[in-house]
C-alpha cells in the first residue's frame, strides 16, 4: 500500500563533511547514488548506499574494491541516521575557543579542527580575558558564520570597538567555547538579534544570524535604551491612535542585512559597544516578524505566492521545505527540523571509504516514509 506513503529526492554536492537533508518526514528507507563515481569507479569509493530503519544503526553500502568487481559492506559508524528537533536537542559537544580577534567580522580561531561550514550557527560562552576585560558581551548570541579555514571562522559582529579586549586561551583566566546550534531554525523568521543599524530615509538592519525576510515583510522592534535606536520600538500611529506602527522590508541585501521603510534620519545612532560589565542579564536588540501560524502539516509549496517561501540555508542558494502550512505571507511558520543526516567521517574499514563522497561529488539521494511495511 502507498496511500500515505510519503516520498522526496535531491542531490547535494559533498563537502567532505557530513550532510544534513532536512525534510517534511522522517524517513524509514534511504537510497545514495555517487554520480561522480558512477562512470568511472576508483579503488574504494562509495558506489550506491542503502539505510533501512527496520535495520537500526546499519547502512548497507557498495564500493569498488580496486580489482575488477564491486563489493558491499555493512556500515555500523559514520552510516545514515535520522534526526526530528527538539527543544532538547539544540546543542552540540562544546569546543574549546583559542583566540577571537579584535576586528570587523571578529574571527573566531579554534584550538582543534571545528567541523562547520559556512551558515552553521554557533553561541560563545565563557569569553574572558581577565575578571574585567573580555569580549563577554557577546555570550550568548547565536552567530551564523562564515569558515575560513579548518579552524577558524568569522561572525558577523564588529569587536574593533573600545570596549572589547582580543581574546587568547594562553592568557585567559577562563577557557571560551563555542556550541554548535544543531536546529537553529525550528521556527521562521526567526528571532533575530541586530548586530548594526544604518540610519537614513530608509533604515538598514544587520543581523548575527539569517534573518529569513522577504519583502514585504512586517517587523516589529525590540531595543534597549543602552543599544541607541530605541526609536524604532514600536511607533505610535497617529492615524489609528493604540495601534502600533511597524516597519516593512523593502529589500533584502543577502542573508543577515534588510531593508525598512522607516525614516531614521533623526534617531539615536545604534551602538553594540556595549560595556563588558553589562553583559550580565543584558537584553540584546531584536527584531521580529509581526504575525502568527500553526495550521497542520501541508508541505508549503514555494511557487505560490500565497505562501512564505522554505527558509534558506544562510550561506548558499540552497532552499529547504518547511513542515507547515498553509500560511500567510509574512509571518511565523513551524518549521520543526527533521530528516536523515549522511555521515562524512570513515564508513567502513578502508580509512578511504565516506559516505558523503569526497570533496565535489554529486549525491543523488532518495527518501521513503511508508504507510505500510511487511513484516
């Protein structure tokens, strides 16, 4: 039977690491074709790969042996698993932090290699200098970055300013990491922390993390008196006095920079030189989507104009599907991450062997989640 059964397919291009698909259901039967490898076999080399859930923990997997034939193994580690978000699945391990730089974007150099890529979202913790220097005030803030090397990366936030102290683990009295936020985006748009404003006849809004605006869009504001630009928070309409005014996006720059109609000419400039003392219970300045929806399970389709478009991955032009819908334009969809994750450490034995194909392979990938199973 098919009645129910739900189905998807794509491709991705390795990066080397492991790939994460997200999905409007959570597969029971996933398939894996290597098209780079497809035509011309190399000695240990991910060929086809096949997850069963009725098989926990296994992926079968076929590579070429190098010889004249083709051979399958049974992948315990580094195989496919499947994942659905939660609140209590937000974080990853911690890792130790060993410089952040004076600088704008501010880069972050880790002190073992840190496993992201570009558009991974990532919260600092513990950073110190000494007991009264620091770059603390930043803590706390979920930060998009942008991966320069195996270990490092930046984020986009301006810490050339007096009162933030470079930061180096050699000389801390504290010992700084990061946490990967392994669902950052269970709802879109999300909440959003500013991390710049440009004043204007039209006012410019820079974000830490991917705002997922269109034009179009309303957004409200939240700032504190310490940040400047308190202006912003929620204008009074004098037309309908009691309702609020909000501001609407009229372009968007790319992932973290936007657009609003608002003139700002005569405002308070915005100022994220925030003391290092203040960092303690501090609010940060936010801006939000103004409107609401939960309405079911219908897989938004993104032709449609009476949908919001699936949230993008922050850096790239990949788009991903959100779980809900129907819902107006413009506000907040539930978009509770789920989906299978191919492993992009060593599959099998042979140290050479990836599931996720090596650096520029193209994955085809096929997803099943069936109404009815034999037993």
């Amino acid at each position: 039977m098919a009645e129910y059964s739900r189905l998807a397919k794509g491709t991705f291009t390795s990066t080397g690491a492991a790939e994460i698909i997200n999905l409007p259901f959570k597969p029971d039967y996933v398939q894996l074709i290597n098209h780079s490898v497809m035509a011309t076999p190399a000695a240990d080399r991910m060929i086809k790969a096949f997850w069963n859930a009725s098989v926990p923990g296994t992926t079968l997997i076929d590579i070429f042996n190098g010889a004249t034939a083709y051979t399958t193994d049974s992948v315990t580690t580094n195989g496919i698993s499947t994942f659905s978000a939660g609140l209590l699945l937000q974080y990853g391990a911690n890792q130790a932090v060993s410089t952040i730089t004076k600088a704008n974007p501010a880069v972050v150099t880790m002190s073992a290699a840190h496993g992201l890529k570009s558009g991974d979202v990532v919260i600092l913790n513990n950073v110190y200098q000494t007991a009264v220097t620091g770059m603390q005030q930043i803590a706390g803030i979920p930060f998009t970055v942008t991966v320069t090397s195996p270990t490092a990366f930046s984020i986009p936030w301006n810490t050339n300013q007096s009162n933030y102290t470079a930061y180096d683990t050699a000389t801390s009295t504290e010992d700084a990491f990061i946490k990967k936020v392994l669902y950052p985006y269970l709802y879109f748009p999300g909440q959003n922390n500013i991390s710049a404003i440009t004043l204007g006849t039209t006012t410019t809004i820079d974000t830490t993390t991917a705002h997922n605006f269109v034009v179009g869009q309303e957004v409200a504001f939240r700032v504190p008196t310490a940040w400047g630009t308190q202006q912003l928070n929620s204008l009074p309409n004098v037309t309908i006095p009691g309702s609020p005014i909000y501001g609407y996006v009229i372009a968007v720059t790319d992932y973290n920079t936007f657009v609003v109609n608002i003139d700002s000419s005569s405002y308070t400039a915005f100022d994220s030189n925030q003391s290092f003392a203040g960092f303690v219970g501090q609010s940060f300045a936010q801006v939000v989507a103004v409107g609401d929806v939960n309405t079911g399970g219908v897989q938004i389709s993104s032709g449609s104009a009476l949908y919001p478009p699936p949230y993008s991955v922050p850096i790239g032009t990949t788009r991903v599907n959100t779980i809900n819908g129907p819902a107006v334009l413009g506000s907040y969809v539930n978009n509770t991450s789920q989906g299978f994750i191919v492993g992009g450490g060593t599959a099998v034995t042979d140290a050479n062997v990836v599931l996720a194909g090596d650096v520029g392979n193209v994955i085809e990938w096929r997803a099943f989640l069936h109404d009815y199973s034999s037993p």
